[in-house]
C-alpha cells in the first residue's frame, strides 16, 4: 500500500504565513475630541483612515503636490508623513506657546497687533479651519468671550487665553 504522507512533508503545504493585512485605523469618535475639532478632521480625512494624507490635502484644497506636502510635514509631529486628529489639533491650537506668535499673526491680517471681528471671520473661511461662515455679530460675541478690557478685538494676551487648552 502507500506511504502515509504527514502535513508537514507534504509539498502542498505552505511554508510561512502570508503577512496580516494592515487594519486602517478607525476614524476618531465624537466622545474622544472635540465635536468640532472631529468634524474637521473628517472632512479632510476622504478615505475615513483616520489619517490626513497629502494626496486627501491636495485633492480638497487643489494645491500642488509639494504644497500639500509642506502642509502636511508642518502638522506631521510623528514623521509618519500623515496627520492624525492629535497632530491637528496641536496645529489648529497653535502647537504649543512657540507657534502662537506665527498663529497670531495669520489672523492679525493688517499687522496692527489686534484681531478684529471681520480678521477672525476671514479666518474661520480658510480651509483648515472647516470654511465656516459667522457673521460679524458671531465674531464679535467670541472675541468678547475674551476680551479682557473691552475694546473689541483680541491682543495677543487674550488670543493666548483663547487657544489655551481648557481645564478639565
């Protein structure tokens, strides 16, 4: 009769494992980050991976490559050449107390050391902060939230008060 053959003799049988398929990383859930902050991440997050490629830049901001990846190496604090919803808050917040000069300054629109209700309405336009339409009544009541003596517009000190994170 035939020789008995093992699993482990026979020809057929596969030598290694084919590597784990890569799981995307699930998209942030509203309880984790601010609703806010989780909006706009999924609105440049296209392909729901929980990450914000250069191509999902290019594509909703029609830029050229480089410029989507300058942006994208500006937020990429972990160098994985991606933006999490961690890496996009740290930007949409300033990044840390060294970078809120440079987020003042892009607000500040005219140079004059103050935002105006219409400056911070213009800002809520661009891109990254989710083009957002306010009124300059809307503007004018979140620049009073912080507007420590009453001029009605923001220093830098009380812009430094509003990007600052809140306290549990």
């Amino acid at each position: 009769m035939g020789q008995a053959v093992s699993a482990a003799s026979s020809p057929f049988r596969r030598k290694s494992q084919p590597p784990p398929v890569p799981q995307a990383t699930a998209p942030p859930a509203a309880n984790d980050h601010d609703t806010e902050l989780v909006r706009i991440f999924r609105r440049y997050d296209t392909d729901g991976d929980g990450r914000i490629s250069a191509a999902e830049i290019r594509e909703i901001w029609g830029c050229t490559d480089a410029e989507a990846q300058e942006m994208v190496a500006q937020a990429d604090s972990d160098g994985d050449g991606l933006i999490s919803i961690e890496e996009l808050a740290a930007l949409l917040k300033g990044g840390g107390s060294e970078d809120l000069p440079a987020a003042f300054a892009k607000f500040d629109e005219n140079g004059d050391g103050v935002i105006t209700p219409d400056e911070l309405r213009r800002a809520f336009l661009q891109p990254l902060l989710g083009q957002e339409k306010h009124t300059i009544e809307e503007c004018s009541r979140m620049i009073a939230a912080f507007d420590q003596d009453g001029d009605g517009v923001l220093s830098f000190d009380e812009f430094k008060a509003m990007m600052a994170p809140k306290s549990a």
